[in-house]
C-alpha cells in the first residue's frame, strides 16, 4: 500500500471526515487500474469510490459513489462459506476444505500437486471456492444457486440480481478455474460436475450488490451472526466467527498478512473493486464505532495484489485514524 | 486438534476450572511427544501440563506445572522480531522481511527459489527469524543478544538465562539452519555473517522461561506495549500491534489458521512446548478476562505441527469456555 | 529395474535367445500390473510379454506375445510429433513447446506455473503432447487426426484403428489432461480448443498396433527417416534425429536417464506396456544388428515409473548382451 | 543458441575448415560474456575461442586459443563422478545420487525439499556434485583430492594444478553452494563434514587444463574407457558409458535437451567457458572422425544458460557439417 499522508485529527464528525478522506484518496486511483482481464469489468470509471458504514442502530454514514452497483467476486467467497457450513455443517466442509492461509496467487495450482492429498488450502483461494461452490445444497447448478440466493436473501433482504455480461465473459474465459476445478475434479474434492461447479462459482461472482449491502453483510458478522436491525440470529455464531477469521487470515489475497498487521480488521475484497470489512463491538468507549459496524467499500483500480488500491488505502486510514484494529 | 469434550457450564471460579481442565487434558499427551530431534528437549516428562493467565491488576491464577523452565525456542521469534522493530524501525525491518503466512513448514526453503528476490514471507517461519536475529543492532553476536536480553529484561524484569546443552545440542545440528542462512546470505537479506547470525539465533530459541514470564509479555502485548504492572510503555504500540496481527497470522506454524479460526487469540508456539497467548480487552462485560489477560501455557508433548498437544487443547477449550475469541 | 541375472554367453542365434529371455522375464510381471486407472486397460493378461525385431533388409524377428493388439498411448506423442513437425516445421513447433528434460510426473502442472511464461518443456510430457495434438494441421479434430493416421499410414502402411472402449473410458476421466490443457489454454500454448485437443490426443492414445508396427517406425527412425524397405525417405532426416534425441533424453518418464544410462537406446513407452526401441547402425562389426533394427515390445505389467517392467528388463538385457548401447 | 550460418561444402581439410570456424564465430562472443560472479574468472579476453581434437591413432588436431589454460568448473564433475565410480562402485554411487536430468538450475535446492528423500537427481548438478565430492575415498579433503588428482593423472598424465586465486574466490562467495550442502547434510546424502567436501568440489571446480586435456578424456571416453594412444583400459568400460549418458542427458545445464537434440554428442560445459565433448567410433565411413574422437573447446564468453557460447556455436556447426550426431 502506498504511504498514507494522515491529516491533523481536527474536530470533525465522522461523515465529513470520510468524504474529506475520499475526496483525498479518489486521485490515487490513477496508480492502479479497472481488471481487464473480464472486459465488462474493465469498462468502468476507475476514479469511483465510495464507502458505506452501517452501525448496529441502524444509522448509516457513506461517502461518495458509495451506492453504485458492482459485482461481488471474490467477496462471494465469504458468502458460499458460510452458505456451505449452515447446509452441510462446519465438519463435513473442513473435510474438503482447510482454513489454513498460503503464501500462493488466487489462483495457484502448485500445492494442490505438492501437498498430497491435494485438499484446498482455504475457501478464499480459487480452488477451495470451486470447492465449496460444488457441495452447496442442490442436485444442479440452479438448485445450488437458489440456495445461495436463499441466504443473500435472508442476509441483504432482497434476492441478488446477476450480471449476466460479467458473467457470459467470465464464462467464455475460464480457463484457470477449469483447470483447477478438472484438477480438484480428479483428486476428488469437487463433488459436483465440473461445469455445474463453474457456473455455481462464475454466478455467485457476478451477484451484483452496492457498499450498502455489503456493509450489512459486515454488520451481521461483527455482530456473530446476529442481524442487529432484524434482530435476529441469520448465521450461527461459529459459522460467522469463523467466516471473520478467514477474512482476517486470507481475506485480501497476498496482502492479506500486511492488512491484518496495519489495518487490523477482517475484510475480503474483489478483483471488482469491493471490499467487505466490519469492526466487532470494540472494549474502548471513545471508538466512534464501539458497538461494531459493518464496511462497505467500491473503489474498482485494483493494485498489484488485486485489491482495490483507493479503497485499501481509505480502510487503512480509517482503521488507524479510528483505532479499529482488533488488536 | 482433536475433539474437544466440554463439560457442562457450572458455577465455577476461573482457577477451580483451569485445574479441572489441566487435569482432564493432561493425559492425551500420550498423542504427542516431545521434540526429540534435539536431544535435550527429549528428556523432559511428557505429561506435564501447567498454565499461567497475568491480568492488569497483577492477579495471577495458575495450574499444573506453571514453574517448571523451559526453552522458548520458537516463541522467541516474537521477542527477537519486537526488539529488531524497536532498533531499527519498522520500515527498515519490513524491507528485509514480509508479514504475510505461508502455508509451507517453518524450515522450508523453497519459496526463497521460486519467488524472487526470495524475501522471506514473515518473522515466525526460520528464515525470517534468521534475518531478524541478523539484524539485531551490535557489531557481533555477543552485542546482538546483549541488545535482545535487555529487551527481555525490560518485559519480564529479568536477563534470561540461556540453557547451554540445549544450545550446545541445537547448535551442532542446525543444518537445515544453516542451509537457510546460507541461502539468504546468498541473496543478500542476512546482514551479519552466518555463523554470528545462527549464534544469535540459537541461543535466543534456547533462552530459559516459565509460563509466568511468557504470561506477562502475552499481558504487555494484550495492553498494546503497556506495562499494567509497572505503568508504562515498553513496548511502542504500533511495534506490539504488528507483533499481535503475526501472532494470530502466523504464530502456530501451519495450524495458525485453525488456530485463528477456533482459538481466535494471538498466540506464538516452541517445540518445547510453550505457547504464550493473550487476549485483548473485550466488549464483553461477563468475560472473565475483560480487560485482557496474558497466557503462559507449558506441555511438551507436541503434535504434528509442532504445538504443545494438550497446551492447545486447553487453549482451545479456554478460549471457547469463556469466549476469549477476538472475533 | 530389478536385477538382471546374465545367463552365460553361448552360441546361440538371436531368435533362440530372445526365446529364452521372454520366458526368464515373463514371470516378474508379478511384481507389476497393468494400468489400471482405464478399466479397459486392466483387462489384460498382465504376463504377456512380446518382441519383435526388424532388420533393413526386411528380416523380422520375433519371440513371445509379439502380434497381441495393443493402445500406443504415450507411445505415440513421438508420432504426433513428428506429424507436427512435419506439417509446420520444427522452428513452429519449437515456438511452443521446448525439449528439455524435466524430473517432474508426466502429468505436472507445477512447471507450468512457476517457469514464467510456462511453454511446456517437451513433447514427451503430457502438457508438451496436448500442444502438440493442438498445432496438427487442420480445422476440426477429425482433420487433424486424418492428418496423423496418414503420417501413420506413410509409416507402417495401414491406417491405424482406434479402440473406441479405450478412448471412451479415458475420455471420461480425462479430469487431469483437461486441467493442463485449460491451463496451456489460458498461457496461450494451446492453438485448437481444449475439447478439440483432447479428442486428438486421446483418439491418438487409442490408436491400435502391434510390436510389428512400431519395430517398423523404430527401425524408420534408426535410418534417419529413410524406410529402407519400401526404400523411400519418409519422414525429414532433421525431424527424424530430433524424435530420437527426445526419445533418449525424455522417452521412458522419470526412468529416462537411468535407460539412457544402463540400456542406451532411444525408446519411447506406453502405459499400456509398449515400448518402442530402435539402434541406429553401429560401427562395431561383431554387433549383432550392426545395421541398425527396430524394435518393439509389449509387455502390459507396468513398474512404478509406468513403463513395461518386463518389457524393459528385456530391453535392458537385449543391449547389454548384444552391446546395443549407442554411448 | 543463435543461427548457423552454414557454408558451401567445400574441399577443405578439416584443420582448414576448423580455423574458418572457430574465427567466423569469434565475433559473436560480444553477445555473451565471462562469468563475473567470480571476480578471477571475469578477467579474461572474452573473445578467446579454441578448439583441439584428438584422434586415436594421436593426431591432433586445434585452431585459435587451443592452450589457453582455463578452469574446469563443472567440467570435473565428470571426472569425480568417475573417481567415485572407480572406487565406490556404481551401485554405492547410485544409492546416493540418481542419474535422472531435471529442468531445474544447476544450484536449484527446491526439488530436494519437494521429493522425497531429496536424494540428488544427478551428478551434474551441483546438489548431486557436492554427494559425490563427500563419498570419495579418504578421510579428509586432502586425501579425497589426491585420489581426484590421481585419477586426472591416470587420465590426462599429469598431476592438475589448483588455480589458487580461483579457489579462494569461490571459496569465500559459495553461499548458494554451502546452502545445498547442508541441506543434504540434513538429509543425510553428504558423508563427509560440509567444509571438507565444499573444499573437495571448489579445489576440483579450480583445477587447470586446457581444450587439449579435456579433448584426451573425451577420446578415452569415446573408447569406452580405453586410452587408445596408451593402449590400455583406463576406467572401467561400465563406469565411461555411464558417464557419457550423463553427459548427453544432463551436460549443457539447461540447455542439454536442446544439445542432444541440435549438437547429438555427448559434452559436458563449465561456466569458466571449456566444453568437453566427444565422438564415438561411427558406422559411417565418411565421417571424418570415424574412429572417434575426442574435442576439447575452450570460449569464456558464456551464454544465460551458462554454456560457453561461442564455443557452443563452433560445435553446432561441427556436428551438422561433419555430421557427428550419435542418433
């Protein structure tokens, strides 16, 4: 992450700090740049950015383009998790998937043909998402994704629409995800036919959402899985826990060790440009968030890791002008 | 880790549970054994099993074989890592060595051939401890471990004692070591000469403790660098933070991340079957820790990661037990 | 290999020899077994053991199980490389494929992913023979397997018949190839589609011979490309000595450079138990087949390297008796 | 390597044809240059290129900078392994260092962690080289480099001279080298101390010689071990053919595919810029060197796989002019 030039704390309320912050960070976006390798998603305007907080009382502060709509990607990952552990229970997905952090690309091969017998590292890498998306409850793609629908539902109140273009061109270009879901295909992991898995996987990524409801979905887990607006239990409290330590551990890709050292709260980003973060209720009475919240933020130049570099660099000032660590 | 059998809630005092529960898992230390690939770790009795939880106020409750010394080895890599952030600085440090969690074994060597410049990925696997014990500030391996003892004594009031025949036994046998010292001399990340480098290192695995002494460093981390006792600051906040975010991403080599995932505190293992834990102020009013508390656990049977057996046992019913979980 | 007990030299003709070896080395296919992750494949009398020998002057020597129908499978990517370079050239084909040794499975991915930009290192290997299948001329699988069975029929004077229950059943759990053609597919190694390419190699593992038949390409290549039967040059010499190297350095899997060193003949196996072998003319006088012979044998029992394990210990006895070695 | 301009056939004697050569490629010794990681190598006129062949009957023939005396570098490592075959047995040897070509780099450490047991893949590369040098006969480096030197005197009849300042530049820079030394220390593969048989290989790495010399090991390997010009078996047949394998299998570096394939006679290279090669007795009368040969080249100017570059374009054009392949 590049260096952050932190202003002199002066008395302001925390949304006139967080559009001053966005207003500040949203010409970084120049040193970074939209994916392309999925050009609908290299289609659009990479100064966007925008950031969405969702307290437990239901007040909600953004900031800028914080209400454009953008697919989730890799943050659906976080999503099938916990779709997979509230169907099958946590058990029976450990079996087929770790949650153990690696050191690989996203997208690695490697240790699958290293470390015998080839079980998928964690389900926020490619190959244990394939993973999870193929023993989602179902007998067919469609069964699998109506039930995962069924959870974003019960989450964001409303049934995600996917984008059907984003979805088409990652489709058609599929070939690392093929070739890791033929390899998990042939050691047994993906229980699922391996088209049926992709398209599951391809779906889920092209669910379209906005900071708001990502900021939820953050809310909920701060919360174990406690919807604190709806007030009631939507994710069983081990599941959502562990869904927050995965963030923590693997959630921002190969950066995912310097965000849990200098930012200090679990989040997972998309190579989209968003990143779902949350803060859990904190011991200290004078953190502007001390009942915990949940973070919602779109910024789509993405930097060398694949995370959204103007929304890192905003989370990053955040968290340490804020103290949100939960260190 | 296997399973753990929780015993019904009762109304119980903290020490009267700590006892039951050493007692209870003090017996599947005949799944583990301890290191024998030194010679004198070897020889300890297998079935001990002792905890030491320190709290701000200076309470301290223990079980079990609390004060019997053993050598830190690995949990050492934290102490080593804060004293070279406190010498040099941060920046300085983290251009020699990276925060992020491999999933390959701590003495692995490959990741510094396939990724280039082959920086090592973080402080807790050897070979970045390697290069943290070789950037020690002192022009020789006597100055470096002056500088670290000193460090040491700052935190636990008292220059530790360094258990000759096991640094003696390690030394002569360090070749995996030395072939990581040699290779990263190679690339220019070791910047004292092997030899003094190993020494350094060696003899800071082998400094004597106690699970009271591990106890309290585990409190000062868990303040943020403050010592609760002796009311100040050793520790600068951002150097304990980063060495909290490594401990929880790194700390229980490639178990860290079940760690994370059901322990969900900081903590940093040894071959010899230390663990030092703590657990930051909480939220929660009805923890029995909520103002945070450092953990010195000791068991020298290992499992097959290398962590105390049933230390982590008994960590992991703790943390459940009572919801120490930071997530 | 396993020991070879030398029987002691008498006077006696090849063929009488060769008789003899095939009955000392049929009963150590206990010791192996034919392949059976292609249940069509398994079916085999796993003792069988057959050789052919063909001399330039048209004599044919035979022994054993020599006219039992079997697949090439790997056998074959010597063929298909030769078609391709016959069709494109061989700098085309040196564009995108190399032809180096490597000590990797034959169905690794590891290289490709961690030697950037991942060209498969040689046609011997599975990744190295999918790219191969991808450049033979022609717009549809058909087209392109056309093009190889009239190379083949150029060699051995029939068009080759497919064994459709043996590509059927590879064709079905082809999980592993289909995972390096997609990756080959998304680093642009790939030039036809994966399900194309997959149709060709499978369709050219399948293809059906005999030991007469590949003894005839053996002996082809022996000459230089020149088929000193129907005396006519028939495939490039350039082409043909680059088969031959390939077939030294890469033929025999992860056994390769122990044939080369204790047998010394350029040979290519099958997991179906074919090995094809040929010795180029020698300058020794007193050799039994000083100029030059192609060889084939079968023998389905495979070893641990997944080449015939009686079939090679006939061929390693052959050339050690009869000094075939070309060092 | 680089295009061959090929000449009209002319009636030319080989001497003459040799000097046009060796003078044609000179020039394109500014495309590559000495090796510099080694201050005493990088001292040399780049532009020096040399050759000398040697016949049975002990005519000799050389053009350019023939009796430059140079450094074998890894050249030795054929003769140590035959030093180690001639006094351990090939089967001792064997047990220790396998005889399979990788892709990997000559100082790669990886394949030793990745396979188990990380038993060296081959004598050529450096892991495989330092075995070797540790299982010579002797107590101590000095009595396990008089052996050495008496198996080079046996050869070349002289006792070889130690290029001090070499040795001691290496000596002082084999980080990389004491790396894999100790690695295989661990593992168990080296049986003397790491300094002892570091000193063994860097002294054999400094011996002295020139493209005569090492042209003389190559006709007596040529001759399967007979020193045609002594008339008399000097390494045991099995042990010369072995070694010749070797060579053509794993002797270019990462070039030694594409050397079988284009050059096709067996040559091991040293980075100091001598390629030692050889042609067997040939079936085809008008070969030139039809009784075989043996080829000393001596280029320092060395190219990215560390092969003498110039000298490696000479010996192209050699073995396609005179068609010296042993395919």
């Amino acid at each position: 992450m590049k260096e952050l030039i932190i202003e002199p704390k002066e008395e302001k309320d925390p949304v006139s700090q967080l559009r001053d912050w966005v207003e500040h960070y949203r010409p970084f976006s120049a040193n970074g740049q939209s994916a392309n390798y999925i050009p609908a998603l290299g289609k659009v305007n990479d100064s966007q950015l925008g950031i969405c907080i969702l307290e437990p009382d239901g007040t909600m502060i953004h900031a800028g383009d914080w209400n454009v709509p953008f697919t989730l990607q890799s943050i659906s990952k976080v999503i099938s998790f916990i779709a997979a552990c509230m169907s099958r229970g946590i058990p029976y997905v450990l079996d087929r998937v770790d949650v153990e952090p690696t050191g690989d690309a996203f997208n690695s091969i490697i240790r699958l043909e290293i470390n015998k017998p080839g079980k998928p590292f964690n389900p926020m890498i490619n190959a244990g998402a394939l993973t999870i998306a193929s023993i989602l409850p179902g007998e067919s793609a469609y069964e699998k994704l109506e039930f995962l629908y069924s959870v974003m539902e019960t989450l964001i109140g409303k049934r995600p629409r996917i984008h059907e273009e984003v979805f088409q061109s990652e489709w058609e270009t599929a070939h690392r995800n093929r070739a890791l879901a033929y390899y998990l295909k042939e050691t047994n992991f993906l229980e699922a036919d391996v088209e049926e898995t992709l398209e599951v996987y391809l779906k889920q990524c092209a669910m379209e959402s906005t900071t708001e409801d990502i900021a939820l979905i953050g809310l909920i887990l701060a919360h174990d899985g406690y919807h604190p607006i709806h007030r009631k239990q939507v994710i069983p409290k081990d599941v959502a826990k562990l869904a927050k330590a995965l963030m923590l551990t693997c959630g921002m890709y190969n950066a995912s060790g310097k965000y849990a050292a200098f930012v200090g709260v679990p989040a997972k980003s998309g190579v989209s440009g968003g990143i779902m973060a949350l803060v859990p209720p904190s011991a200290r009475r004078d953190q502007p968030f001390q009942f915990g919240c949940g973070i919602g933020i779109y910024g789509p130049a993405i930097d060398e890791y694949g995370n959204s570099l103007t929304g890192g660099m905003l989370l990053k000032h955040m968290a340490q002008e804020w103290e949100l660590s939960i260190f």
